[in-house]
C-alpha cells in the first residue's frame, strides 16, 4: 500500500485485510508532481499515527517519487514466492485472500456502488526476486520481462481467477482531493503514454 493523507479512507482500507495478511507494507509520502503540496513531504493527518499504531504494518517512508518507483519500496520488503496483494487506499476487500497456485490471481474489481460490471484485475500474485513496477501504473516486470498488464498475465506467466473482490471507493474522499487525483492522473497519463511509444518505438 502506498500513502500520502488518507485518512479517514485508509481506516476502512486496512480494517478489510488486517485479519487476512501477515503483514502490511505501508509506504508514506508525497508523490511527485501531486499538487496537494502543503510543504510536508509526509502525511499531517493522522495517517502515518494510525498506521504506526498497527502491530502488522511495516511503515516505510519515501516521498517525491513517481508512483511507480513509491511501490518499488514496498517491493524491497518482499522475499520471493510470497503472495503479495496490491490495495491502495481507497479501496476494500471483501473475500478471503488465498494462497496462489499460479504466478498471477485474477481479483474482480469494481467501482463502489457499481458492482455489475467487474473486471478482473492483476493485484494478486507471487512475488518474485527481480520485480519492478515501470513507469506504467499497476504494471510489472521480472528481470526486464513483462510479468503483467493490468488485466491479465503476460505470455510465459500463469493466472487462476480467485473469489477475493476489490471495491474502489475514492468518490467518498472531499472535493478538493479528488482533484488533485484528477490533476495527478492527467500528468501519470502522459508519462505513461510516452513510456509505452518508448518500449515499442
């Protein structure tokens, strides 16, 4: 998981695991080119307090990065073969979490309220020595490999569908965060553009 003033969401997002997982990895800290900058470079709103006060959760601290290097820091607190799961703040599970018997589990995934249509979605899967996140968003690489698109296992790797379901509620944060989100994404989107005409050019 990874964090920057989500209180009270991230409250709701750790009570739907705690009693599922061994641990949680948590990383607190500023985005790069995130526009909520009140000159903090770590959460001021209780986040990091609530979390410190968790026996299962690993705090880790690592701010002003892109999205995709702040999960790489949660990536070094794993030892291989583990079975990882990705949820980020403003997002619930419900269902148990089962142990994997291929490299990838095909969560279903859906928008808070909106449970008709879920798609499948690649944030279940085993760890594995040499995993990175790219600059592209919920996308990973073993050894410059792709492991997985956000939908699906890439060629070489294996996925099974599991019953565990994610449910995205960021329409219950406050106006003003979720545009920033809407700004920040914009900016993410066009890195993540150039990035893909970069692999394939």
């Amino acid at each position: 998981m990874i964090c920057y003033n989500d209180m009270p969401l991230i409250e709701k997002a750790i009570k739907s695991v705690y009693d599922k997982v061994d641990k949680i990895i948590a990383v607190d800290g500023r985005y790069k080119d995130f526009t909520d900058w009140t000159g903090q470079w770590y959460s001021t709103d209780g986040t990091i307090e609530f979390l410190a006060g968790l026996p299962k959760v690993e705090l880790r601290f690592a701010a002003n990065l892109y999205e995709s290097d702040k999960r790489n820091e949660y990536l070094k607190g794993l030892e291989d073969g583990q079975t990882v799961l990705v949820l980020d703040t403003d997002e619930i599970v419900e269902g148990d979490i089962p142990e994997l018997k291929s490299d990838i589990g095909l969560v279903r995934f859906s928008e808070l309220n909106d449970r008709r249509e879920m798609r499948l979605a690649t944030r279940l899967f085993k760890y594995r020595n040499g995993m990175k996140y790219t600059w592209v968003h919920f996308i990973i690489e073993v050894d410059g490999k792709l492991f997985n698109k956000r939908t699906r296992a890439e060629d070489g790797f294996s996925s099974e569908k599991v019953d565990t379901k994610i449910i995205h509620f960021a329409s219950l944060r406050d106006e003003a965060r979720k545009l920033y989100k809407s700004e920040y994404y914009k900016t993410l989107g066009v890195r993540e553009a150039q990035y893909q005409r970069s692999r394939y050019d």
